[in-house]
C-alpha cells in the first residue's frame, strides 16, 4: 500500500524543502563572496588609483594575478611601527640618562611626566580611528617610558633606597599600572602580559632584600606562584597560558627548593617547616587540578542523512573579550580585515528566507525550520582558552574528559606531599631505610586515591605514587646486579675453594649496610603491581599483562638479592639460588600459577623464563667455588630444564629449554672429566658423549619443535670436543673421524641429507690429521682420500642426472689429486712419480675420450702433456745446444711457413675440435 500525503499537503513539504535549499545557498554564496573579498584584500590590495573589482555574478570575468610583492603592506607596516618605538625608545633612554643632568627638577618631572602622559593617552585616539597597530606601538613606547620614570624617581627622589627594595616596589606598582591601563584598552595586546611578567618580581626581590632565607624565599615563590594559578584560572584570555608557563616555573622552583631543604633535615623538627611549605604546594596544586576545567570530549560524527547539530555557548564575562571561533563566521557576522565592515560582495537572501543576522535561521514569517546550523558569531563563540571556570560555577565532573594540565598539577601535588610526609618520618629511621619510608608512603597516597576523585587528579597522583615507586626500585636494583654479575669472577679462579658466605663469594667492594631494605622495596613495588593489574578499574589486558610481568621480575629481584642482603652463608646461598631457578621455570611451564589466566608462551612466561636463565647463569658461575658445588649445582639444573623441555608448551619455552639443558650436559660432562683429572684432549672424547646422545634422541622425537635445536647444541658440544683435542693430534684425527661417524648417521634420515657433506668433510680432516701426525708428506696420501669419495658421488651424480656436466661430477675429485702430484712431479728427481702421474693421467684422458667427458679428456691431457715435457725437457736442451745456431730459426720460419701454407684446413680442424669438445659433457 502507498502512505504518500494528499497533494496539498505534499506541495507544502516540498516548497518548505526548497525553502531550505535556497536559504543554504544564500549562505553558501555570501560566505564565498566574503572569502574572495578577504583574498583580494591581502593578495593584491587596491591603490587608491585602481578601479574597483566587479560585484560577485556581474560580469566576472577572470583576471591575471599580480606577481606577489616582497612584503605585504600589513608586515611592511609592522616592521615600520616596531623600528619607530624601538627608536623612541632608545631616544628616551638616552635623554634620561645623559642629558637628565642639565635640566631642573621642574624640567625633568615636565618632561617626563608630558612624554608618559602622551605615550599612554595616544592609544585611546589611535583605537578610535581604528589604527590598533598604531596604538600598539605607541603603548609600548608608553610602557617603557613608565620604566624610566621610575629609574628617574629613583635616582632624584630617593637616591639611599636599597636597590632591590626599590625594584620590588616599583616592578609591584609597574604590574598594577599596566594591568589596569591593559584592561581599561581591551583591544591593546601589550600590556597585561606585561603586567603579568613584571608581576613575577615583586616578592621573590622583596626576600632577597630583607635578607630572607631559603625558607622564606621558597615563600615567596610560592606566594607568585599562587598568583599565577589565579590568573590562568580567572584572568583574561590572552595572558592565560603566559600565567601558566609562570605558574609552572614558580611553582616549579618552589618545590624543588622545599624538597632540597626537606632531604638535608637531620630531625624530624627540622624537617616540620620545609613539610608545611610542601603541604602548602599540595593544596595549590590540588585546587589549580580541581578547579581546571575538564576536556570536552569530541562529539561523535553525524550519519551520513542526519544534519549536524548545532551548538551553542554563552560566554563567561569573567573571560574577557571573547576571541573568534575557530569556523569562520558569516559575512553578516565577521567584519572585513580592514575597516571592520561587511563584504560589499556578499550576495543576499530571498526576502522570505533571509537568515537571521544572529543565528542563520530563516525569517520567523517564513514558517520554515532553521536550514542548516552555522559557525556562531563572534559574540556568541567562546575564547579559544575559555575552558578555565567561573569563580562562581561548580567543579567539573567525572565523567568529563581529563586535561594534561590537571594531571601535571596532580602529580606536583602528590610529589609534594609524599616530600612532605616522607621527610618528616625519615629521620627517625636509619640511612639505609630512608627509601623504603618514601616508598611506603607512595603505596600510602595510592591506598587513598579513590574512585570519587575526578580523572585527572585520581591519574596525577597515581602518577606521582609510581614515579616514586619506580625511583625506589631503580635505587634496589644495584644489590640484585651485584648478585648476578658478581659470580664471574669465579671463572678465572675455579676450585680454589667455596667461601665462608655469599658476600664474600660475590667479590663486591660496596658496603653491605644499605642493602637490607632493598628486598622488601622490590617486593612493596611488586605487590603495588600486582594489586594495580587487578584493580576493576584498570584499563583492560594491556595493563594488566605488563604488571603482571613487572611484578614477576620484582619479585624474583627481590628474592634473588635477599641472600646477599641477609647475609646467608655460601651453601645456603646456593640453595636458594638453585630454588629461585626451579621456581621460574615451573611458572613457566604453567602460566596459570601466577593466578592470571595466561597461555604458554604469554609474555609472562617469557618473563619466568628470562628469570629462570638469569638465575641459572649466576648461581652456575658461583658453584665453581668449590667441585662438589659445581657437580651438585649442575647435575640439578639438567634435569630442571630437560623437564621443562618435555612440559613446556609454547614455541619459546621448550627450544630455550632443550638448548640451555644440553649445555649443563656438556658442561656437566666436562666437569665430571676434570675432576677425575684428565687432560683436556682426553675429555673431550668424553664430551663426545653429548653430541651422540643429542643425535640419537633428536632421530627419536623428529618432527618435534625441540629436536632442531637440539642438533644445533649437539653440533656446538662437538665442536668443543674439537677445541678440546686440538692440542693432541692423534686423539684431534680419533675426535674428527668420531664427528663424521655421528654426521654420517645423522645423514641416514632422510630430512637430513645435507649432513652428509659435514660427514664427508671430518672423515677427510681426520684422515689428513692423522696423516699429519704419522709425518706422511706425500701429497698423494692427503689428495686419494679426497678425490676417490668425490669421484663416487660424481658417478652416482651421473647416474641420476645423465645431463649433469662433467666438471661438476669429476672435475673436483680429479683436480683434488692431479695438481699437486702434478706440482710435486715437477721438483722430484726420481723417476717413480712422473711415471705413476703419466700413467693415471693417460687412463684419464682415454676414459674421457671414450666417454666422451670433457672434464677428464682436458685435465687428463693437460697433466700428460706438462709431465711429458717435464720428462723430455732436459734432453729436448741437450738437442738444442748441440744444433747449430741458425737451426731454430731456420726450423721456425719453415713451421710458420707450413702453418701459413695450410691455414684455413687448421682453422677447420680447430672449430672442428672446439665443437667436438663442446659436444662433450
């Protein structure tokens, strides 16, 4: 069924939307007329000389811009205007400091006082006339004189007055000049940031003048900033953020100073003064916080058929002058940059429709609803920094969103206090515990944060309690580093006896007194984290898994540095160094124990883990003290990790864990040779051990994700079992052949192919050390054992590729024997040699020329014909001496005269025998 309105009523729908339609386009129109004026205006300004431009729509027609100036007349004025005060400036600087001496007293305060009265009321005509720049220049030109009237009444009517005493009365005086003659010309930009920084001096140079001390001082600094707050708070618009950036410095200033004076107390009294000046700060910065205004959040984006809704803002008049809004305004709302009138191009509405000058809604006779919202006015748009409260409107709320100045002013706060309280209580306790008081009393302020606080002060002072936290924590972790790190000395010293304690087995100069309260800081901080990851008002997992982790390493830190701390004897030490290993690792076999629903392989796991190794690397070092140490201490954690390579689930966890436990075995295996006191070349055929037991259990779980990294280890042990032999070559040939035997077997898998070659490669090295060892220097002893294996592969290379070049198949193996008996031919003296090289080298090249395979056909020629000439050589020079002297030309020329005679058929027969080569494999 259809539900279209009658006719009537669908004709009244319809003219209403084209109501709205045209009422937009006006508005459309007379904002792009206004823009264009605007461009025009500080583009290409019109002489008084030019004519002026068309009206929008009658007969526009393109023009061709001007080539831009170097400086607009606006800048070009400004630079104009500052040169002339500074100029005046320097002017009146000069008169009152040179030529004030010729004149009398009438004459200087006539002067003076004409000049400043002159300077300072021009502004008022020069405003009226619409020259702000003018004024401006003039003001400040006003202001400086100020300046020095007050140098010159200084100078004339009060030459004894303390210097600073006077500064400080008339920088106060100064500040409430040109605050009031700021805010009587709202217009003039100069003087109340003027006033604000003169506003600045008064009380900090009135303590210095009184001779005040640090205390009072800090007072006054406080006091200014105090004023700032105020200003920024309630003050006009344009100097707010000025009387913010002093703000922070004063106040800055004010508590650095208290926290200095508060930390060199000696007593508790003492410290009472600097507490109270610091509780002062607290209660500034709390209501600077408080009463700074929350961040509106923005507004969600309309649908793409819902119109925009408007808004509105009724200014404060506590604002000051409100400034523009940040969309511009309408041509019927914004004045010309100029002359502060309206467009004269703007187009206007229909007479039914025209917009309200104020609001942009159509006429109230025209019955039609607004058309679209526009930008507000400039009276109706609040200041770009209004966000600051009436003195008489309320607290902003909760569920506003949050500034970064009141979370700044919130952490000052808690910064303040937690000085102030932790000074008081830190005398009363010992040097050693001045942290954890300072600590406790972060843990402290975070218990009394609530829910009810707005945002931003709950999230500075938050801030403030974890800042200290984490200075508290970085102060507790050099005894953890010394207890880590300090075991490696042990290397160069291993076996020579275990010590009395701990202290004396970590080889650390550093007093031991102050790391008592190291410990319970760590674990305070941890247990913060912890209680702040399961707070319901945390944001999410992403804080929550960081803590987690954060409060797993403090915990483990803690725990680690409480045997030094304490000062446990060396075995007991050891102990709980070897617990403090099982315990991460059982964490990191089962995630959940921590009571956080983790996976394995979650970062918390990860982070047991890294524990786990620290602890494992430290308390390994520090068991080579003593023998039976390092057997015990080793002879655990292998088992330990293996464990956790079997359990562990993850992609992380069990690879660390299957590498780590095949070090304690080789490492293990190497100690237990050392004590039964066997040489370093016989040990290693007991590290051997490792490698064969790594690739038998790696053949067992293949496909498993430790058995990679396992053969990577077992590959690492055999090399050290090498290093180990290298110093006896009989045992290093029986070590190299043994790597081969456990590489050729490793190559009988199928997926492990590619470990055929390492196989290859020791069994040659073996042999060559062996040969070595025996004092064989023959090279054909060194070259057989390679070329006859690599001469079997090339022919099973043939075999399954009877396209595979002989060069690649045969030509290594036959070189690998061929030149250096070649080489060694050519220096040996006997017969044998040459004979046996002619012999094999003749087999060669008939095999090749049979076959048809150009890698033996050429190596074997080459060696037969340099062995055949090595042979011949000695006769061939017998022949040559006992010929005539003309014979060898003479023969020659007839050989070049052969070769000319015949030289296109040996051109043919040596394409005829490229191509023949060529056709060989």
């Amino acid at each position: 069924m259809e539900n279209a309105p009658p006719p009537a009523e669908e004709l009244v729908i319809l003219d209403r939307e084209l109501g709205h339609i045209e009422a937009r386009r006006a508005q459309l129109l007379a904002r792009r007329a206004w823009l264009l004026s605007v461009m025009q205006q500080a583009v290409a300004p019109q002489t008084p000389f030019s004519p002026p431009a068309p009206a929008f729509g009658a007969g526009h027609a393109p023009q061709t811009p001007r080539a831009p100036r170097d400086a607009s007349p606006r800048s070009a004025q400004n630079v104009l205007l500052t040169l002339g005060g500074i100029l005046l400036t320097i002017a009146a600087v000069a008169f009152t400091l040179v030529s004030w001496g010729h004149m009398g007293i009438g004459g200087r305060a006539a002067v003076l006082g004409a000049v400043t009265s002159l300077a300072l009321a021009a502004p008022v005509l020069l405003l009226r006339r619409g020259l702000v720049s003018t004024a401006e220049s003039v003001a400040a030109l006003g202001l400086a004189l100020t300046v020095l009237d007050a140098y010159a009444v200084h100078r004339v009517a009060a030459p004894d007055t303390d210097g600073l005493a006077y500064t400080a009365i008339s920088s106060a005086a100064l500040a409430a000049l040109w605050a009031a003659y700021g805010l009587g010309f709202g217009r003039l930009r100069l003087p109340l940031p003027a006033a604000l920084i003169t506003a600045q001096l008064p009380l900090v140079l009135g303590a210095l003048a009184a001779g005040a001390g640090p205390l009072t001082l800090t007072w006054a600094l406080l006091a200014t900033a105090a004023f700032d707050v105020a200003v920024a708070l309630w003050g006009p618009g344009r100097v707010r953020p000025l009387a913010c950036a002093g703000a922070w410095l004063t106040g800055g200033g004010a508590l650095l100073s208290a926290g200095a004076m508060s930390l060199a107390a000696d007593t508790s009294s003492d410290a009472l003064r600097p507490g109270v000046l610091l509780l002062a700060i607290t209660a500034l910065a709390l209501f600077a916080a408080w009463r700074t205004p929350a961040r509106t959040p923005e507004p969600a984006a309309p649908a793409a058929d819902e119109p925009p809704t408007p808004q509105t803002t009724t200014p404060s008049p506590e604002n000051g002058p409100p400034a523009p809004h940040p969309t511009a305004p309408t041509p019927h709302e914004a004045p010309a940059p100029a002359n502060h009138a309206p467009s004269p191009h703007a187009a206007a509405p229909t007479p039914h429709e025209a917009p309200s000058p104020r609001t942009g809604a159509p006429h109230p006779d025209s019955g039609a609803p607004a058309p679209h919202p526009t930008a507000p006015t400039p009276h109706e748009a609040p200041a770009p920094d209004s966000h600051a409260p009436s003195p008489h409107g309320s607290a902003p709320s909760q569920g506003a969103g949050w500034s970064s100045h009141a979370v700044a002013s919130s952490v000052v706060a808690g910064l303040a206090v937690l000085a102030a309280v932790g000074g008081v209580l830190r005398p009363a306790v010992p040097g050693g515990w001045a942290v954890p008081v300072y600590v406790l009393c972060a843990v402290a302020l975070l218990a009394v944060v609530r829910a009810g606080l707005p945002r931003a002060m709950a999230l500075g002072l938050a801030g403030s309690s974890g800042a200290v936290l984490a200075a508290g924590a970085l102060w507790a972790l050099p005894p953890v580093a010394v207890s880590l790190l300090g075991p490696a000395a042990w290397v160069e010293r291993a076996w020579s006896g275990a010590p009395a304690g701990v202290r004396e087995a970590l080889s650390s100069e550093a007093p031991w007194s102050w790391t008592a309260a190291a410990p319970l800081v760590l674990l305070t901080v941890a247990a913060v984290a912890v209680a702040a990851g399961r707070r319901p008002t945390a944001p999410g997992s992403a804080w929550r898994t960081p803590a987690a982790c954060a409060a797993l390493a403090l915990a483990w830190a803690a725990a680690y540095a409480t045997p030094a701390a304490l000062g446990f004897g060396y075995p007991v030490a050891v102990t709980v160094y070897v617990l403090l290993t099982a315990a991460p690792l059982a964490l990191a076999v089962r995630p959940s124990l921590t009571g956080a629903a983790t996976a394995p392989g979650a970062p918390v796991a990860l982070t047991a883990l890294a524990c786990a190794l620290a602890s494992a690397v430290s308390v390994s070092l520090l068991s080579l003290a003593a023998q039976a140490a390092t057997l015990a201490v080793l002879g655990v954690l292998l088992p330990l990790f293996g464990a956790v390579a079997v359990l562990a689930k993850g992609s992380v966890t069990p690879q660390v864990a299957a590498v780590t436990a095949v070090v304690y075995a080789t490492g293990l295996t190497g100690a237990v040779a050392a004590s039964c006191e066997l040489a370093p070349h016989q040990a290693a055929l007991a590290v051997l051990a490792v490698p064969t037991a790594v690739a038998a259990l790696a053949a067992r779980i293949r496909g498993h994700i430790t058995a990679l990294p396992l053969e990577v280890a077992g590959a690492g042990a055999g090399l050290l079992a090498i290093g180990l032999a290298a110093g006896h070559a009989p045992v290093l040939a029986l070590v190299l052949a043994l790597c081969g035997v456990i590489a050729a077997g490793m190559a009988v898998r199928a997926d492990r192919r590619p470990v055929g070659y390492a196989a290859a490669v020791f069994f040659v090295l073996a042999t060559w050390v062996r040969l070595g060892a025996s004092d064989v220097v023959t090279p054909e002893a060194y070259t057989l054992p390679v070329t006859v294996p690599a001469l079997v592969t090339g022919v099973l290379r043939r075999r399954r590729d009877p396209a595979a070049s002989s060069w690649t198949a045969y030509g290594p193996g036959l070189a690998a024997t061929l030149l250096p008996s070649l080489v060694a031919a050519w220096g040996d003296q006997h017969w044998l040699r040459p004979l046996l090289l002619g012999a094999a080298a003749l087999a060669v090249t008939l095999t090749g020329a049979r076959h048809r395979l150009q890698a033996p056909l050429v190596l074997g020629s080459a060696a037969l014909a340099l062995v055949a000439l090595h042979e011949l050589a000695p006769y061939v020079v017998q022949v040559v001496g006992a010929l005539p002297r003309w014979l060898p030309p003479a023969v020659a020329g007839l050989l070049l005269l052969a070769v000319g005679a015949t030289y296109e058929q040996r051109l043919r027969d040596a394409r005829r025998l490229r191509e023949t080569l060529g056709r060989m494999r």
